[in-house]
C-alpha cells in the first residue's frame, strides 16, 4: 500500500515537472529573469574584455559602438548575414530587447584604444588613404562611433584585416558606397593600400 502511494506520489510529481517545460515558446519572457544590461553584458566580457575593450586581436573592442551599429551587427550575426565562428551562434540566444540593452550598456562606455606596433612611414601613408576613401563614413580619422559605422582607429587591426578581407571576398555584404570606396582603393593601391591604412588605424593610441 504505501508502495503504491509512493509511486503515485511520484507520478503526480513528474507530471507536475513536465507541465512546467511544456510551456510554449510564446510565454518566454523578453529578458531573462532579474538579468539587467550589466549582467547580459558580463557574457561577453571573456572575449571582449571587461567593458568591451578586448585584451587581443583576436577579438574586436566593442565599448563606445553606437546602439545602431551594434544592434544591426548583432542581428547580422544571428541572420548569418555576417560570417562568423561563434557569434552566429551566440546572437541567437538573445531576445532583440536583451540585444538592446548590451547596446545600450556598450555604447556608454569608453572606447580603449589598443597599443600596437605600427610603421610611422606607412601610418602616414595609410592617413592619406583613410581621408580619400574612408573618412565621409568613418569620420574624424577612423574614430567617429555614429550610426552604423564602426570604430576603426585604435581598433585591433588583425580583426580589421579579417572584416575587410570578408568584405572583398564577398562573404560579408558591404554597403553600395562602402563597396564602391573599397573597390577603388584595391584597384589603384592593392594589398599595400590596406597595409597602410592598418598602419594609421595602429598609431592612433591617444
């Protein structure tokens, strides 16, 4: 008898456990459970750095992006618009009000350059090429945060490189002037043309 009432009990129990998980993908809240802009932002931070300011070039600097760039670079990634290893993967947990809030949260804090070795000859060089071809859209020499252009001064340069050799591949879809700008500066300039422009992104620390 009380086997019985034990296995009962059980039952009841699992049933109960499994009305719980059987709640429909419409009931699942925006934002996580007590998960606040700080702590959303804190899941980033082992590849980004603290604040967004990534410790390697492996990984991009993130503090100070505007909201909209972040926003749409986050659902680029989520859309596979936008190539990427892990990223791609990591988006699609976020709700886009968890997305906004990162945004927000990054967007006021400051962006750290990073300190990397450079070529004076080719920075200047590379200063020349970023005022033809870059500066309308990457305004104040590459470190301008507004609307949807990201910042490229004091921005690790290897993963700049990557972003820029996705664009020229054709893996990541560049904006129509952004297409025409960079087109030009390979046509006239080739592979040393971004060298140099990496060299000036490098030797702007301060």
């Amino acid at each position: 008898m009380a086997y019985k009432m034990l296995t009962k009990a059980a039952l009841v129990a699992g049933l109960a456990v499994s009305a719980a998980f059987s709640v429909s993908a419409a009931d699942k809240p925006k934002l996580m459970m007590g998960a606040d802009a700080a702590m959303l932002a804190n899941t980033c931070a082992g590849c980004h750095g603290t604040g967004g300011n990534s410790m390697g070039p492996a990984a991009p600097s993130i503090a100070g992006l505007s909201p909209t760039y972040f926003n749409e670079t986050m659902a680029g990634f989520a859309s596979g618009e936008i190539p990427s290893t892990i990223m791609g993967r990591i988006a699609k947990g976020y709700t886009e009000d968890e997305i906004g809030a990162m945004a927000k949260f990054y967007s006021g804090k400051k962006f750290m350059k990073a300190k990397q070795d450079f070529d004076p000859a080719l920075a200047d060089k590379g200063a020349k090429l970023h005022d033809k071809y870059c500066e309308k859209c990457h305004a104040d020499g590459g470190q301008s945060a507004e609307d949807d252009a990201g910042v490229l001064a004091g921005q690790w340069t290897p993963y700049v490189n990557w972003t820029l050799a996705d664009y020229k591949a054709g893996d990541r879809e560049a904006t129509k002037k952004m297409k025409k700008k960079l087109s030009e500066l390979l046509e006239r300039e080739g592979s040393d043309g971004v060298i140099a422009l990496l060299n000036f992104y490098a030797s702007q620390q301060k």
